[in-house]
C-alpha cells in the first residue's frame, strides 16, 4: 500500500493508497493530521505528498519526517513534489527551498535524497519534486 498525505481533492486509487488530509471529507480519505498521522499504521511502499508541505511549520517538519520514515517499510520511497516562490499562491506559508528538504529528509535517516523528475501520474505541474529511500 502507499500513502497519499494531504491529499485534497487529489484522492488516488483507494485499492492501492490511503488519502489522507485534515480538511478534506469525502469516504476515501483518512481525516489526519499528516504532522502526527494518529490514525495511520502499519508499513508502506511509498510516501506521496504534493504541495501540502508548504503549511507545516518549520518547527514541525523534524517531527513529521521521523514520523514518515516510521511508517516506511525498509527501502520504501518517499516523494514530495511542493511549490516554489515562483507560484502566485498568497496562501501558502512556508516556502522552501529544495536543499532545505532535501538536507531535513538526509538528517531523519532518508538516503539517496535528491531532486526529480515528477512522477508521470502526479496531477501537479508546478515546483519541485524531491525523493528518498528509507
């Protein structure tokens, strides 16, 4: 299985990934805080989270990525696709750079942290993408 992590309306299939978001109700979508993830367990394949970083705190993302990295089986993948200062978006509150995700995913333990080409089936176009292995 795979998680999708404030996820939105951007719900993926629920055969092969959990959606999960705070805000979002709709019955295919865990409501959660993808900071603690209280009501997620077990191990996963993969970590999905698009343009949903950008409204954590700094002071949560150390917490949040160990939590991710838990909730990864061994050699499970992360990818985060987040936006840029380039974006006209006046809601988002924490823009970053990607060094600054790539060096907090390498501290937590995530190797092979890296900028990416974007999954084909990500719905998204603008930003970045970064991804790691547990």
């Amino acid at each position: 299985m795979k998680l999708n992590l404030g996820c939105g309306t951007q719900i993926l299939d629920p055969k092969e990934w959990v959606n999960v978001d705070l805000h979002y109700i709709h019955p295919d979508v865990v409501r959660d805080d993808m900071v603690s993830l209280k009501k997620i367990n077990g191990l996963y394949d993969l970590i999905y989270c698009a343009h949903a970083i950008m409204y954590v705190p700094n002071i949560c993302l150390y917490r949040m990525f160990l939590r991710w990295r838990e909730l990864l089986k061994a050699n499970g993948k992360i990818i985060i696709e987040e936006a840029t200062n380039k974006e006209p978006w006046e809601y988002v509150k924490y823009i970053r750079h990607p060094e600054v995700l790539i060096w907090k995913l390498s501290d937590v333990g995530f190797k092979n942290v890296k900028k990416v080409k974007r999954p084909e089936w990500s719905r998204h176009k603008g930003g970045y993408c970064i991804e790691g292995i547990r």
